[in-house]
C-alpha cells in the first residue's frame, strides 16, 4: 500500500520529465512554472471521467489513463491548439492503491504524453469511493486564431475525421449487448479505449476550417452545436457519412441505422470549411493520412432553431419512420 506522497513520486514525477524550457518547474513545489511563448493564446480545457459512468468497470488502469488524457486532447485539437501541459486531480479509492495498477496507470499516461508531447505539471491525489479522473490540459494557438463552434457560414462544406460510431460499437461490444463477436469489433474496443485525438489535423485546420468540435456526444449532437453557435442550419448526407465494415454489419443486423450518429465516444472532428478549400483539405487527408469525409452542407437558419436534415437514409429506415427519406433533428 503506497501513500499519496510516495504515490506521486513514483508514479507521477517521472511525467514531468517533458518539460523542456530552462527555468521550469513540474511536480514537487507548490505550483508548477511554465515559460509561455510569446504571440500565443492559452487554450485549457477540463474533462472528468468516473469509473462507471464514463468508463466501465472492467477498464485497464492503462486505457483509462490514455482515455482521460485523450479525451482533453481531443478538445485541444479541436480548438487547433498545439499541447503544451497538463495537470492530473484523482480521486483513488482503497483498491487502485496497488503497485500494480499503478504502474499501468502511469504506463498509460506516459504513453499518451509522450505520444503527443505533453507533460504532467501537476495535480492532487485524495481517497475515495469512486475512482475519479480529471485532467485539466492546455495548449498554444497563435493569438486570434483558434478554431471556434461559432464560425460556420452559409455554403461550407461539413466534414469528419475517421469513422463515425466505432467507440459507441466498442462499447455495446465490451458491455456483450452484440450477438456475434468479429475481429473488426476488436477495432472497435481499441477506438473505445484508446481514442487518438486528431491534434496534428487540427493544427492543420487553423487555416482552413471556418467552425470545429470534436465529437464526444455523438455527431449530430456535437455538429448542433457548431450550428447553434454560428446561427445556422445543416444538410447531412446519409450516405456520405464514413462507417466501418463492423457498423455496417451492426446496421444491417439491428436495423438500428441512426446508431453512429448518436453514440459517443468518437473523438473525431467534425469541422466546416468554405467550398473553395476542397483541394487543400483532400491533399490534407493525404499528407496526414487521415481520413477526411465531405458529409454535407451549411444552409441557412429557417425560423429560430438550428436543424440538421439527413438525406439519403437507406430506404428501409425512411419506410420505418415513415418518412419520405429524410429526418429532422
Ligand atoms: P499541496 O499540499 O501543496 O497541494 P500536494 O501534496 O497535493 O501539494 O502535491 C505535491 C506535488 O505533487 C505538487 O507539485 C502537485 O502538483 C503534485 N501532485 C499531486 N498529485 C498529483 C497527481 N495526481 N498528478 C500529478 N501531480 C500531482
Ligand atoms: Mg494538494
């Protein structure tokens, strides 16, 4: 059984070690001291994850790290924000004070870390009942450049990273609610467990993208988002929204088209960009090889409330609603 003091020494303190800039202070004082770059504007973001709610139970000590550092990550990319620091409150209960899980703890925060070269500065640890996370990270973006929900014009184009609804097949997966397990699933616990944050495209759409979210929600909750803050409206194309071959399975099996575009835990980006950045945004997806899907269109408000309106719904599901092959959200 370790304390809290020999606890952070020899689990958290080696994370500290990315600090790079003379004169800078991690783990160990009071504060932590940071050199911030001149022309920068602070990006931070906050994300707490709690065992049961936000992961299940069963979680490796390993993924959660990665996830709570992760899903902060995700935000940053989407604000195209570049990483610089991150703090770690966790909230322990008696059973996790084990070496063991300790280590994989840290294994997993040292992993997403260095992947994305971001330091652990700071945080608290206190006992009890519920394992708790909650990172609180920061980043750099050019002054006046962050990417914002609220910048959608008419016309632009509406994209996502990735594909869209594997973390939430990942956990119908993990929970045993699918009839069949297939080696594609297992791509699909990976997405759950170990999200990559798109931080390298979000950088890269500094320049190009008019509005950005990361989706965590589910896409048609998280693009509302983006139309409710720049006072507009959306056409999505069904048909044109990127699924892996399991949710393709899952869709046909279940019937349960709509699946991906409600479940959480993609942490893709969802962003616009004015139609005359399509070539850039297709070399884009070359240069970093990610996957970039044009899935619909800005329109204009009608009325007060942003809506998205889906097109091209397979024919069986506009039958189901019946619908005439489009719905509203
Ligand atoms: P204080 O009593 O001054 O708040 P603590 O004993 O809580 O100090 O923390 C000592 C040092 O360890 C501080 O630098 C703090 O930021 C760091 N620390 C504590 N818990 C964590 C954690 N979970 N992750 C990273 N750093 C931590
Ligand atoms: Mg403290």
């Amino acid at each position: 059984m370790s304390s809290e003091f020999s606890i952070i020494d020899q689990f958290f303190k080696p994370l500290s070690a990315g600090m790079k800039q003379q004169g800078e202070i991690g783990i160990g004082d009071d504060g932590a001291v940071i050199s911030c770059p001149s022309e920068s504007q602070l990006v931070v973001v906050t994300d707490t994850l709690i065992e049961g709610v936000h992961f299940p139970e069963q979680t490796d000590a390993y993924d959660i790290a990665w996830k709570a550092l992760a899903v902060n990550l995700s935000d940053l990319a989407a604000m195209g924000a570049t990483p610089a620091f991150y703090t770690l409150a966790l909230t322990l209960p008696e059973k996790y004070h084990d070496d063991p899980w300790l280590m994989a703890f840290a294994d997993g925060l040292k992993a997403i870390g260095e992947r994305f070269s971001i330091p652990l500065v700071g945080g608290d640890t206190t006992k009890g009942p519920v394992l708790t996370l909650t990172v609180t990270a920061q980043g750099w973006v050019p002054v006046g450049e962050a990417i914002l929900r609220a910048g959608a014009g008419v016309g632009d184009d509406i994209y996502v990273s990735g594909l869209i609804g594997d973390g939430g097949l990942g956990l119908k997966a993990v929970e045993q609610m699918l009839e069949e397990t297939g080696q594609d699933y297992r791509q699909c616990i990976e997405k759950l467990n170990r999200p990559m944050p798109r931080i390298e495209l979000g950088k890269a759409l500094l320049s190009l993208a008019s509005a950005a979210i990361d989706i965590s929600d589910g896409l048609l909750a998280d693009l509302k988002h983006i139309l409710e803050a720049s006072a507009v409206s959306a056409d999505v194309d069904f048909s044109q929204v990127p699924f892996s071959s399991a949710m393709m399975r899952y869709q046909r099996r279940s019937r349960d088209y709509l699946m991906p575009l409600v479940a959480g835990d993609d942490y893709e980006l969802c962003f616009t960009a004015s139609k005359a950045r399509r070539a850039e945004i297709e070399a884009l997806a070359e240069t970093i090889g990610v996957r970039l899907s044009r899935i619909g269109e800005i329109k204009e408000l009608e009325g007060q409330a942003s809506r998205v309106c889906l097109m091209n719904l397979p024919e069986n599901l506009a039958d189901l609603e019946g619908r005439q092959g489009y719905q509203h959200f």
